[in-house]
C-alpha cells in the first residue's frame, strides 16, 4: 500500500527528530534504540489519517499521532517485562539488553514524551484530547490485566476474550482515530463513528491474528506457527474449540494441553481444530467485526471519497493470508 509507505516514513522521520537528553545514557538510550527498531506504525497512522478524513492538514495532527506512537511503545516495553520476552520485532528487548529496573524507568520516561507530545495541540482541544487519552490508556491497562487473568481461570468466555482484545488492542486504535478527529474539529456524532470503526477493525484484525498463528504459512508469518497453543492460551480458537467439543474431544485437548512434544501439541491440536470447524466459526466472527466496522465508516458524514485511504487501509489490514 503505497499511501501507507508514506505515511509511515512520515511517522519514522518525526520520531528521529524527537528530543531526549544525552544523560542519563541509561536511561535515554534503551529509548532511542527501542524507537528505531520500527514497526508498522499503524496506530499513529491512523491518527493522521483521522485528522485527514476531516479536511484538516496531516501535519498539524502530526505531534498527536507522535503521541500515540510513544504511548504505544510505552505498553510494549511493559509487556516485554511482564512476558519475559527476549525478542520484540526481531531484536533484544529492552529489558534484557539493560535491566528491568532500567526497562520500568525507561518505558516511564516514554509516556511523559507521550504527554509532552500529546499537548502540542490547539488549547481548546486539549482537555478533550486529554480526555479521551487518558480514558485509552486505562482501558488499555485493563485489558493487560484481563489477559494476566485468564492465565489462571478454566472458565473463560468468548465474550470475556473478545472485551479482552477490545481493551487491550483494539480501543486504542479507536483512540488513535478519534484524536486525528478530534484536531479536525469533527462532529461528536462523527468522532463515534470514527471510533467504532477503529476498535471493529481492531477486533477483526486480532481475531485474524490468532488465525493466522496455527494457520499461517511460517515462510510468510515471521514468528513461530503454533505459539498460543504451546503456551496454551486461551485465544478465539481454543474458546471456540472447547465449545464445540463433545466430552472426549475435551478430554483430548486437555491432554494435549501437557503434551511435551511441541510438534505433536500443535499438529494434533491443528487436527482436533480442524474436525471442529474452528477456523472457520473464527473466520466467520472476524468478517462479522470487519464489517461492522466499515458500516461505521459509512456512517461518517464526510465525502466517500475523503474515506478511501481508510477503506484501502482496512482492506490492507485484513489482507493477510490465512
């Protein structure tokens, strides 16, 4: 999507001009490294193209859409801690590059540039736009812990995962559509509307995720096929599995929920999944998001063709192979 590559080269140029202070190198530099190992920047995207969407010029948006990125980075830092993971986009996290402690702090200084960043915007904004950041990134906080929890309950629900992902994924891309709205001074009908078609295409994009992780063609996926189900997590699929098993078919997955063999786990889950008609149900669940949210996006009362860049952008998103 060329639209996209630029935009995200945008995104790249403003986070190497952001400022932070040579010293403490400690804490300073595990942020100028995290920053440039890159990613998709979907989520300041967004903001930029919501500020578009209403007629308002990309660059005044720009600091919000930087804020957006920041916070985002924050949360990864954090999770990185909290799931001891090593690697993040291919390269040593923070935490095991440096420290912990020096992870914590570092991820802290992050979101105070997230806010430095967040009130480089008109005054009369602000108070919403503090709003509506503060309100994402509770929610966000609450859906983490949700996930945490599930780790331990046997009894979780597909409505509890999906209020999960909203949380956790999917309102902040909401939030990053909305404060592109919000700087474009959209109708408080519209900024809804922009925002639901955020957190359903979030919804769909996550459940497509958790697809593509049994699913994917490991040459094209990037990570390791199988992953959620070798650190039996309760993800759509599983949920939609259990409810969908007869009492011995449960009894099978539980006990493939210990098996030892890693190969064996994930091809007889696979097969289990596929007698079940998993993928499929989760197919069927990850259109009905999706379409939700591009009916929201119909409801915007904005030229169609002002709405273009986001119906490529969520086709794209949705594009990949399952």
């Amino acid at each position: 999507m060329e639209a996209l590559s630029s935009y995200t080269k945008m995104i790249e140029a403003g986070l190497s001009t952001l400022d932070f202070p040579k010293t403490p190198e400690r804490l300073y530099d595990p942020l100028r490294y995290f920053l440039q190992i890159g990613g998709k920047r979907i989520r300041p995207v967004l903001t930029i193209l919501g500020a578009e969407l209403f007629g308002a010029d990309f660059k005044i948006a720009l600091p919000q859409a930087l804020a957006i990125e920041t916070f985002h980075n924050f949360t990864l830092i954090h999770d990185d801690i909290m799931d001891e993971a090593p690697l993040r986009r291919n390269q040593t996290t923070v935490h095991e590059k440096w420290n912990r402690d020096v992870a914590i702090l570092s991820g802290d200084v992050l979101l105070v540039k997230a806010y430095q960043l967040l009130a480089q915007i008109n005054p009369k904004q602000l108070p919403e736009a503090l709003d509506l950041f503060n309100r994402t990134a509770a929610e966000v906080c609450e859906g983490q812990q949700m996930d945490m929890d599930f780790e331990e309950r046997q009894d979780v629900t597909v409505p509890e995962y999906i209020e999960m992902i909203r949380l956790k994924t999917s309102i902040l891309l909401g939030g990053a559509l909305t404060m592109g709205a919000i700087v474009a001074n959209a109708s408080a009908e519209d900024k809804k509307h922009i925002y639901d078609f955020g957190q359903y295409i979030g919804i769909a994009f996550q459940i497509q995720d958790d697809i593509l992780d049994l699913y994917a063609d490991p040459k094209k996926f990037g990570k390791q096929v199988g992953g959620d189900v070798i650190a039996n997590k309760k993800t759509l699929l599983h949920l939609t599995a259990i409810g969908a098993c007869s009492s011995e078919q449960l009894s099978v997955l539980k006990q493939l929920q210990s098996e030892k063999n890693l190969e064996i786990k994930i091809e007889k889950t696979r097969s289990l999944f596929d007698h079940l008609g998993v993928k499929e149900s989760c197919r069927i669940r990850m259109d009905e998001y999706y379409q939700k949210a591009l009916f929201s996006l119909e409801k915007v009362s904005v030229n169609e063709s002002n709405k273009v860049e986001l119906r490529h952008l969520a086709a794209y998103l949705m594009e990949r192979e399952l």
